[in-house]
C-alpha cells in the first residue's frame, strides 16, 4: 500500500525548481546544433568535420600511443577487446544483475542483425518500465512496474559501455565496434527522444551519458565509414542533451549533492565539445563556475565529501578530478585552491583504504562512475584505485602511484597521459594513523592491521540523504583478513525494508540502547535521515605502542531516562589485538544491543570463554564483559550495489540498570592474546581514560 507521505517523497524526488546559485545563461538557448552554429555564423558541416580533426577531450590521445599500450599492457588489450565483444552480444552485467541480454522483442532486428535493446528492463525482477513518458509527467510509484529497481535500466541508459567499443575500434580498428556505437545510437533515441521516458527522469543520469557518447565519438572519430549522416546525428543529439542538462539542474534540494554536480560536470564535458560556439561558451562559464562554488559546499575542511559515504567521496573525487583533468587538457585550468581541495579529497581516500585496496563500505554505496576505461561490468566497484594513477597526472606527479598498480597505470593512459607519468612504483598502500574529525573517521592502518571507527554528523549539511546510523561503529581487519566489516548498503528504492535494515543502528557494529535509532528516520523517507545525536570526538592518540580513540553521542537523550554512548578504542600496534570499551552516563534500566558484523568467510561459535572467530587461517576470540549474553545470527554484507554475501552476525545483548556511570569491555584479537594479563592491563588503562574525557 502507498500512503500519501511515500507518494510525496517521490514526487518531490522528480520535481524541477530553483535556479542554481552559480549564474545560469539568462539569453535564450539555441534549441538545436544547427541553431547554435547559425547563431555563432558556422557552417554546420565544416564545424563536424572539424571537431573530428581536431577532439577538444582527452580520450583520444591514447590513440596515438596505441603500440605502447599493446606492449606495456598485453592482458588488459586483450581483456578490453573480449569485453568490447559481450557488449556487441548485448551481455550486460550492472548493479548485482548477474549477466543478461535486454532484447527488445517489441522491435524486430535490422537488415544487418541488429536486435534493439531494451533500455525500459529491470533484468532482476523480468519488469519492464513503462515507454514514452514525458519526464515532467513521470510518476515512479505510479508507473514503476511493482518493486522494479528504476536505478538499473538507468545504468543502461548512461551508455558507459560505449567508452570499451571505442576502446577496442582504438585496439583492432574493427568497424563492427564503431558501427555498434552507431547502432545503439539510433537504437536509443528511438525509444528515448528527448524528454521522453525514464532516461530523461534523472539529469544525473543525462549528464553522465552525454560526456560518455562524447568520449564515444572521440574515440571512433576516424570511423569514416560511418557516414556523415551518423555524425550530424551524434553530434546534434549531444547538443540536445547539452539544452536538457542547462534546463533540468538537479538544485531542488535544500543542498546540493553529488547529482547537481554531475550535471556541472557532464555539461562541463559537453560544453568543451561545443566551446568555440557561442552557447558552448555561455555554458561553460557556468560550469566553471558552478565547479569553483560545489568544491567548497561539497568538500568538507578535511578532505571528505560531506554525504557521509566512502563510496560516494569516491564518486565525487572523480567527477571532480574528470573536470581538472579537462580543464587543464583545454589549457585553462581551474584555480589553484580548486586543485589544492582536489589534492585533499584524493589524500582522503587514499587514508581510509583499507590495506587490500578497497574501500570501507561506510554510508551508502550505489557503484556510480563518472566513465569506466578499465574492466567494465567486471570492475569491483569498492575498489577505487582507477582514480589514483589519473589523480597523480593531473594534481601531484607520482603522490599516489604505489595506490595506483598495474590496472591505474592503464587508466591513466586513457586520460590522455603518457605511460612515463604514470610511473612504475611498486604497489603499496602506506601505513596511516589519523583523524579525519569533520568526516567522523579516525583511521589505524598498519603492516599488520587495520581500524577504521566511524563518528560523523548527519550529512550533507542536515539532510542525511546517504548517511547511515554508525555512530561510534567500527571496521576491524588483521593480518591480512577482515574480521568485523561494515555491512554496506545493497539497494534503494526496490526494497524499503533492506534499504532501512541496511542503514539502522542495529545494523552497524555499535551500541543500541531500548531499540532506538541513533538519528531518526522514516521507513518512507528512504533518502532522509533526522539529526538527534551529536557526536563528539574526545580523545585521538598515537605512540609506538597503541592506537586510541574515543568518542561520544547524545542520540539515546531523548528516549525515557536517557544516556549518553561513550565509546573508547585501543588497537595494540604489536599484537593486533583490539579493546572497546563502552560506556553509558545516565540513569535507569535499559535493554542493550551490540552487534559485530563479520566479513565473509569468517567462521563463528560460541565458546564457554565467548566467542571464536575463525576459517581465515588463524583463530581469533572476542572477549564478552560479564553478564553479557551473545548469540550468532545470520547476516548479510554487501559489497556492491544490488550483491549480498551470506555472513555471520554476533548479537550481545543485556538489560541493565544504568546508575550514573556504568562501563563494558570487549575485547577482540588472537586467541592466544585475548585472555593475556598485559591485555587486561591495557583495558583498564583505556576504561579509565574513557572515564577521565567525560
């Protein structure tokens, strides 16, 4: 049933109003490509050819070193091409689908073979979105076919598997890669005109599939053979979603957020392409504009993207950074404080990988890409270390290059940048001890072990739109393993009850006091979360010998004689083992919860002395406070949007009188060590110093 608050979510969720703050081109716009070269006295046919001759992006530079690639990267050629063929085939894999073919059965196959797609599929649930709508009268609880996941034809729909056939016309010179772009092309605009259908609901999506097609036709640019007809076709329909992105800017929040500014960026490419004609100017004053004023909103003093998200940083450094690497390409960079802040979101992400590479899956995570040039469909989305080898050629000449591996070094060469900037440093990720306090984050990453706490404000300046309530939660690797994970975040809109069991306090590896929410939030606002705790960060320290934190919110304040959460880490940097010690000030009796998520692969049961982890090589324990009871539940952690991984849960719970102050102390490491009278020594020593910042 769909009450009238849900109904008005999504309403409001598609509806189109305010300006932006940045000035937005006040003449008239030229509705078309032949209108915009008539207003700028261009012939329109010398102004294809041209901008064939003479590409304004990046993409095709890796054309002309086409023998260097081949040598330097023999497996990801041939890696590359094999990709290119599936997408010939029409095999897709996006979101957690698993591979399938979208066959529109309603068109029939074209003289050369060629079967339509179906851009309307959600593959997962066999459903099909309804055609032809126009986007202002798009209603997606009205339409959406029962529980349909709008966000996969979307995927589709941005085209990104356009950049690999390029890549593989750049390889092989094959016309059937070209001729494909070509096909899909047509194909796509078809059944999706301008304005009409779901891929017209979402400028975000829009703008990501114009600088796609626009990297596309860069890189087919001496297709020859395809015709001029092709190209005034490619390049009027590019220009038509330039218009649709200057008139449907995604500013209608309170804030902006990582989609108004990926129609900065998209329209940012877009307008390069069309820069020497009047419009393509008016547009790109703006986007630089617009790009100068979001790094400052978006970007908190630390680094971080303020949405309170790991994986959508990610995505917001690298739109970011497609946007330098442009601006510095068409030789008018932006200005050095926009650099500068870039420098410190990369240095951010570089600081919470953990030590395999990937991403904690703090906050939500929906795999969203500003173009793939590596691995595209098999690319692990938490793994980000695409971005680094681009991030070192553009900002800082070798700051992030250990990060970067093999597969950045191939990235970066289809950025435009020679193999030499992209150097030949060992792969390494750099150990890092540090507290990121306006993100909420406090990192312990060593040889031997890894801790990442999580503290953080609602985000996005209040409106908490990927934020998940994992005050005071942590992430625990050691050895080389991850044993205590964050669970991540699955899906969105095609399942409300895992979009909120996924990002509850129960969910995450911390304390919940009487069943409450740390912050709240409506099962029917599924992009919204309420401010009620304020955490604080008490207590950072680092020696030789230990790694300490400690922490606090206010969340559990409103419920009936409400507590203060206090909670104190310490990781012993020899040993790896790690001590929590919790705290509540208050008074009353409450049922308490604790929850430890473990990774995949972890083994758990229950011992007479608590807990054994094991099935990763070595045997771990987890050490219960007295009177704690705990029992082992089934869990889930997704890596990926769409993915879930069976997993095993440690649920601790007691009911407790709560008379002023009152303290618990787990403790979790090698079996051997959890029970040593140094470790003990080391919890009272962290119990007391949690006492002391009250």
């Amino acid at each position: 049933m769909i009450t009238g608050a849900l109904k008005r979510v999504f309403e409001r969720a598609f509806k189109r109003s305010k300006p932006t703050s940045a000035p937005v081109p006040s003449s008239p716009q030229p509705a078309t490509l032949l209108d915009a070269t008539a207003q700028g006295d261009v012939d329109l046919h010398a102004w294809i050819h041209r901008i064939r001759v003479n590409p304004k992006l990046y993409a095709h530079l890796a054309s002309y070193r086409r023998d260097e690639l081949f040598a330097e990267f023999p497996e990801l050629v041939e890696r590359t091409i094999q990709l290119a063929d599936e997408v010939v085939l029409h095999k897709f894999n996006l979101l957690g689908s698993g591979t399938y073919v979208p066959s529109d059965t309603d068109r029939p196959a074209n003289q050369g073979g060629y079967q339509p797609i179906d851009w309307y599929l959600d593959p997962v649930r066999g459903s099909q979105f309804k055609k032809m709508v126009p986007y202002k009268d798009w209603d997606l609880f009205s339409m959406r076919p029962e529980n349909a996941d709008i966000k996969l034809p979307w995927e589709l729909g941005r085209c990104q598997h356009w950049i690999v056939l390029g890549q593989a016309w750049v390889l092989t010179c094959e016309q059937r890669y070209a001729r494909e772009i070509a096909a899909q092309m047509k194909d796509f605009l078809e059944v999706n005109p301008v304005g009409m259908g779901i891929n017209w609901t979402c400028t975000m999506d829009v703008a990501i599939r114009g600088l796609n097609w626009a990297l596309a036709f860069e890189l087919i640019r001496d297709a020859d053979f395809l015709g001029d007809d092709f190209w005034l076709d490619a390049y009027s329909a590019l220009y038509e979603q330039a218009a649709f992105i200057i008139n449907n800017l995604e500013n209608f929040y309170e804030v902006t957020s990582n989609h108004f500014l990926s129609n900065v960026v998209g329209l940012f490419y877009l307008a390069t392409v069309f820069g020497d004609l009047p419009t393509g100017v008016e547009w790109g004053d703006f986007c630089r504009k617009a790009l100068e004023e979001e790094i400052v909103v978006q970007v908190l003093p630390d680094g971080a993207d303020y949405e309170s998200s790991v994986p959508y940083h990610r995505l917001v450094t690298e739109l970011f950074l497609g946007a330098a690497r442009l601006a510095g390409h068409s030789g008018a960079p932006l200005s050095s404080s926009f650099r500068e802040r870039l420098v410190e979101m990369v240095d951010f992400l570089a600081g919470v990988l953990r030590p395999d590479g990937l991403m904690p899956q703090i906050g939500d995570a929906d795999d969203g890409r500003l173009h793939v040039f590596t691995d595209f469909g098999r690319w692990a989305p938490q793994d980000p270390r695409h971005i680094f080898a681009p991030a070192s050629a553009t900002l800082s000449p070798g700051r992030w290059m250990k990060i970067a591996g093999e597969e950045g070094r191939w990235e970066g060469a289809w950025w435009g940048f020679s193999l030499d900037a992209a150097s030949t440093a060992e792969y390494s990720i750099p150990d890092n001890y540090t507290l990121y306090p306006h993100a909420g984050l406090a990192v312990a990453r060593g040889k031997d072990h890894y801790l990442l706490i999580s503290n953080g404000v609602v985000g996005t300046n209040g409106f908490g739109n990927h934020k998940h309530n994992d005050l005071l939660s942590f992430e625990y690797h050691h050895a080389g393993h991850a044993l205590i994970v964050d669970p991540g975040s699955f899906v969105y809109t095609s399942d409300f009850e895992a979009r909120n069991r996924f990002r509850s306090t129960a969910w995450h590896n911390t304390l919940c006091v009487d069943g409450t929410e740390q912050n709240e939030f409506k099962e029917e606002w599924l992009f919204r979360m309420f401010a009620k705790a304020e955490p604080e960060h008490a207590a950072f320290e680092v020696t030789k010998d230990y790694f300490q934190y400690i922490g606090m919110h206010d969340g559990y304040m409103r419920i009936n004689n409400g507590v203060k959460h206090y909670r104190g880490f310490k990781l012993l940097r020899q040993c790896g083992t790690l001590i929590v010690c919790d705290a509540l000030v208050g008074t009353g009796e409450h049922g308490l919860e604790w929850n430890f998520s473990c990774a995949p692969g972890v083994e758990v049961e229950k011992t007479p002395l608590g807990i054994r982890l094991s099935g990763i090589g070595r045997g771990y324990a987890l050490r219960l406070p007295e009177g704690v009871e705990a029992e082992v539940r089934e869990g889930a952690y997704s890596p990926s949007y769409g993915v879930t991984q069976n997993t095993r849960r440690i649920v601790c719970q007691q009911r407790r009188n709560v008379d002023g102050l009152t303290k618990w102390v787990f403790i979790l490491g090698l079996e051997r060590n959890v029970n040593d009278e140094r470790i003990a020594m080391m919890a009272n020593e962290l119990a007391e110093a949690l006492e002391l910042s009250l």
